[in-house]
C-alpha cells in the first residue's frame, strides 16, 4: 500500500486496485503513518523515497 501511495494513487484508486473498501484503504494508510512516525500521507511518501530499500526489507520478510 505505500508503494500505491507512492505513486500518487488516491484511496479510491488504492481501493479499486485491491478490491477492497475505501475504508479499508483509509484505516492501512493511517497504520502506515503512524507506524513510520509521520504526520501525514504526503510525509509517508518522503519517507518511502528517502529509504528505497523499504520494499526489500518487505521481501525478506515475506518471501
């Protein structure tokens, strides 16, 4: 889900992609920025760029 918002996808776009409800969507994107420490979408976005290997370490994780 980061990876959708890091490519600007609105929640109703993330939603469709997923087959999920908007609220759904909306409750991931709040775990997501207050797991990162981040105030807002925007921020959860800057911090997925400024750490590339983000997605890697996801990978290990779940192979």
């Amino acid at each position: 889900m980061l990876a959708a918002l890091s490519q600007g996808h609105s929640n109703a776009e993330i939603a469709e992609q997923l087959f999920i409800e908007i609220g759904t969507v909306k409750t991931h994107v709040s775990s997501i920025i207050r797991g990162l420490g981040v105030r807002d979408r925007v921020q959860a976005i800057v911090w997925a760029y400024q750490h590339p290997g983000w997605q890697a370490d996801i990978e290990k994780e779940h192979p």
